[in-house]
C-alpha cells in the first residue's frame, strides 16, 4: 500500500487477514479500489484514546473508529483491569445507552465481552441520561459502568464514557492503566466475546424512581413552586434521553410545561438541527420560536445524553437571550448559595467547584456568601473526582463548566442536565416571584462583583493532519507566546503540561498544584484570562478568553458589553496571528 504509511499500511492489512467480519473488510477494500487513502489513515493511523469525555469517535471500520472491534477491545481492556483490581470478589457493572446510531447494538457488544470475563451486567433495556447512569453505578453498588454516547457531537459520532465505582468517569492512574490492557490486545481473537446469558440482567424499575426522587430532594423552594407553578417552561430533547426532564419538572411541581414536539422524538439522525449541541443558537431555533409564540417565561434543550443544558431567558427587551455556559453556571451559583443561606441551610463545611476555564465570576460569587470555590481541570470528571475524594470532608453543593454542564447534589459524579433543568426552573421561579428575571439577577451580579465577558472560539481540524496542526499550535505558544494580547502585557503564563506558572515581568515560577493537562492559560496585565487547549473530544482546538470591566447600572449594559466584546475581538486576532 504505498499511499500509506508503513505503520497505518500494516494495520490495514491486519484487519483485512484477521478475524473481522466480511461486512468490515468488505468496508476496507472499497476504500482501498477507490483510492481514499486519507479515509484510511484517519481510520488507521492510530488508535482511540480516552480524553476528557472517555473513548469517543466517528463510527466506521479502523482502529481510530468506533466500531464492535474497538468497543470490544476496551471493554475487554476495562474487565481484565477489573479483574485485577478486584481480585476473585463479585464483580457488577451498569451499561446505559443513549439515542445515537448503533447504541443498542453498542451496548450490547459490551455487555457481551463483561459477562465473558464472569462480570455480572445490569442493562438499561431502554436509553437513559448519563447521569442517571452515574447515579446507578452507586445505587446498585456496581465496581465500574459504560455509558454508550457521543454527547453533543454529530451524527456520524458514537462513543464509550467508563466509570469507576464512585460513579465518576476514569480518571488516571485507572484510564492510563487500562489503555495499557488494550494495548496489550494483539488480535481480536483475545477478545472474549461470548455473552453469558445468566449475567446480563434488567436494571430494575426502581432506579428510575431512586434518581427522580434524589433530584427532588435537591429542591430549596418547593413553596415557591406552589405559588409559581404555571411558570410557562418550552422545553427541546433535541432528539435525545432529555424526554425525562418534564417528568422531573413535573415531580418538582410545575404544570405547564411544553416540548417542541418535532424534536421529542428520540432520532439519531438528529433530522430537526445542525448538530444536537445545546450551545449553538441553531439547535434552539425551534424551541425559541415556540415559546414567543407561546409567551413562555423559560426556554430549555439538552444533548442527546442530557449532561449538558441550554437556556434562554427574557433578555431586557423582553425577547428570548441565549445565555452561555458561564452565565448560567453563574445564576445557579448565585440561587443554590443564596438561597440556602438565607434560610439556614448553608453548611460550615460546603464548596462549590468549577474548572479552570470556567468563569471567575463563579469565584466572586462564593467568596461573596463566603464558601471555597474550588478549580479543578477541564472535563466534567475532575469535579466528580474531587466529590469523591472529599468525601466525608466536605459537602458539595453545586459544580459548572463554561460548556453548559452543572450538578446540583451529591447524587451523581457527573454532570446533570436532569437536575439542572429543574434548579434552574425553581430559580426562574423563585426570581419571578420577587418580581426579577435572571437576566435582572444576571447585571446585578454584573454590578457587584465586576463584569466578567467570555468567548469561545474552536478551531477544527480533522484526521492527523489536524492533529498534527493542532499540535504544531501548541508548541508555537509554548516557545513563543505573545508578549501583548489586546493591547496588555501578558503577565503570567500558566503552563498545565509542564505544572508551573511563570512570572513573565518577574522571572519565577510558581508550581501548579492540578495534574498534568495540555492546556496554556495567559493572564495579561489588565486582568484578562486567556486559555488556549485541544479539545479532548473533538478535533478541535478551543481559545478560551475572558475579559473584565465594569458596570455602574442596568442601563450600562449594551455600552460596556460592547467595549468588552471589541477588546475580546482583539486579543483572539492578536492569539492567532
């Protein structure tokens, strides 16, 4: 094959001798009488690795798909890590599936390779929401799980979330470890693959009313709800396991809320959007459409595996505003310490915890009602694994990230769309009956504490090339970085790969007390915070940049956003230049 590497050649030819089926080395030869060589070295050129959101990919034949060979491979990876790690004991694990292409048949690949290796399996027979399969993991007292999602990517993505037995994703040493034991894989043949009936059993009926009412114990205001329960909610699945949240916000005790029906159905084509991502403004066209003409007071939609959320408020000319991840995580931060203090209920030894990249207006807020904020890594599985182990030391009250997902409560270690949309409901509510929106309580926390502007700007680049470019990138920040970004000196630059922090005016060095991550974070002299880190995801490569002026009055708003958004302008032209 003389298009194609030696390395990436030789895997091809493996799959086309080995013991794979027809239907996958028919896949192959196709590709190879067409001559798409760059489909085959994207497939081939390397093997899927866990990132911040676990194994995640295109579906397709190859080592770099998602496919039952890949699947199969990591789970059997993860059950003889297991093995090890439990010894002879009983081993139990949960296996949940979201509405994407393949995810029944995914599953059930994987629950195949666990009862080969004499794992017991409790199996979610229909799709579920990640953070119920969080919360199963502990309920059912399981040593591991597998939820079978993509979360917010395209269509054409699958993927596979491991959890421990904190109900937390696999974080390192566990995730380092385990992709050692599918290395060591040297043909699918060490794949157990023969399912044993006798260990593969329902999830019971019960754990569905286990997570609904661990939800509503997380509910501060319930006399509130009584008062405002016609708060008018438009609510969007986006096609995906979200159809449980108007359950949820009916247990909480609102009655009138209202799904865009087209978009209700679970689908994994996803026919009604762009992509199932509740951060684009395209994926909530449907349901801010539905609720102008229908007057409601709150519009919400989740991904296809409800962990993350996207909300709309009434802006201040009383139209629909999209707010992001920051702003949201910034009024649930504000309601849940709030409120708990001003009714008692703040605990001496509560925390709240948000990541790296995350708004430090969240940190304004709990010094403010005067709880730690803690920052922990991006990725959702950081905060869990601090959950964990702050355990009995502690007690978490509410955790965010900027890309749209937070957990009120303990019940999970992961993040909770579920959960999210009924707090944030109660919160509209609770606002609502002082007379305010959250957009209201949005400037005054804008007043108090300063206003901070984020933005998020993701480059793409697919297959290794991208790869490679994206690394290129980082390496030319890291041995160059800029000296000025929008007009300010750049200070400090926190490298999370090599754990130190540089005083750039000074000449010293600080160490990094978080694990070793990718991520390059520059703080110019004006106070702006600039992030620069490859997605683990996608094939992407995010700049994170948050500004900070600020704000007299309400009616300030526009004039300083405006301000706040040029001099954002400016430093990602500057960053990328």
């Amino acid at each position: 094959m003389p298009n194609l590497d030696a390395s990436t050649s030789a895997r091809v030819q493996a799959w086309l001798e080995g013991p794979y089926d027809a239907a996958t080395k028919a896949e192959i030869r196709r590709l190879l009488d067409a001559g798409d060589f760059t489909a085959l070295t994207d497939a081939f050129y390397r093997d899927l690795e866990f990132g911040t959101g676990g194994l995640r990919g295109i579906m397709g034949v190859g080592t770099n798909r998602v496919n039952r060979y890949t699947l199969g491979a990591a789970t059997q990876g993860l059950s003889t890590y297991l093995r090890k790690q439990y010894g002879d004991a009983p081993i139990s694990v949960v296996i949940a599936h979201d509405s994407r292409h393949n995810g029944n048949a995914f599953a059930n690949v994987v629950a195949d390779v666990f009862s080969a290796n004499g794992i017991k399996v409790w199996f979610f027979e229909g799709m579920r929401p990640t953070p119920e399969l969080s919360f199963a993991i502990r309920h059912l007292g399981c040593q591991s799980g597998v939820m079978l999602t993509a979360s917010h990517n395209p269509k054409e993505y699958n993927g596979y979330k491991a959890y421990w037995n904190d109900g937390g994703q696999i974080i390192a040493p566990h995730d380092r470890n385990i992709i050692g034991e599918v290395q060591a894989i040297r043909t699918v043949d060490e794949v157990k693959w023969t399912r044993d009936p006798a260990l593969v059993l329902p999830v019971p009926a019960e754990v569905d009313a286990a997570y609904l009412a661990a939800l509503k114990a997380e509910s501060l205001s319930p006399e509130i709800i009584e008062r405002q329960h016609d708060l008018r909610i438009v609510f969007s699945p986006l096609h995906g396991t979200g159809v449980m949240v108007p359950e949820a916000l009916h247990a909480f005790g609102f009655t009138d809320v209202r799904m865009v029906s087209s978009q209700a159905v679970p689908d994994g084509d996803f026919p009604t959007v762009v992509y199932p991502n509740p951060e684009e403004h395209e994926a909530l066209t449907l349901a801010l459409q539905q609720a102008e003409t229908e007057a409601a007071d709150l519009v919400m939609a989740t991904d296809p595996d409800a962990d993350r959320v996207g909300v709309a408020v009434r802006g201040p000319d009383g139209r629909f505003l999209l707010l992001n991840g920051n702003q949201t995580a910034s009024l649930l931060f504000e309601y849940v310490l709030s409120v708990r203090k001003a009714t008692g209920r703040l605990p001496e030894n509560g925390y709240v915890v948000k990541t790296i990249v995350t708004s430090h207006l969240l940190d304004a807020i709990a010094a403010h009602h005067g709880v730690p904020c803690l920052n922990v890594l991006t990725g959702f599985k950081f905060i869990g694994a601090l959950m964990t182990e702050r355990q009995g030391k502690g007690r978490f009250l509410v955790g965010g990230e900027e890309s749209y997902g937070y957990l009120v409560g303990e019940h999970a270690r992961d993040k909770d769309a579920v959960v999210s949309c009924c707090l944030i409901a109660e919160m509209t509510a609770y606002w609502k009956d002082q007379g305010r929106s959250p957009f209201d309580v949005l400037l005054d926390l804008y007043i108090r504490h300063g206003f901070y502007r984020e933005k998020l700007v993701s480059l793409t680049k697919t297959g290794k090339a991208g790869a490679e470019e994206i690394a290129a990138l980082m390496a030319k920040l890291r041995a160059t970085p800029p000296a000025t970004l929008g007009g300010s000196r750049v200070v400090l630059l926190r490298d999370y790969t090599e754990r130190r922090e540089r005083n750039l005016a000074a000449g010293t060095e600080t160490p990094i007390a978080l694990p070793k991550s990718d991520v390059l974070q520059f703080v110019t002299e004006d106070g702006s915070i600039i992030s620069a880190r490859p997605s683990g995801t996608e094939p992407k490569i995010k700049f994170y940049c948050s500004v900070k002026g600020g704000l007299p009055s309400r009616a300030d708003y526009a004039r300083v956003a405006a301000e706040l958004d040029a001099k954002t302008e400016a430093i990602l032209r500057d960053l990328q230049d």
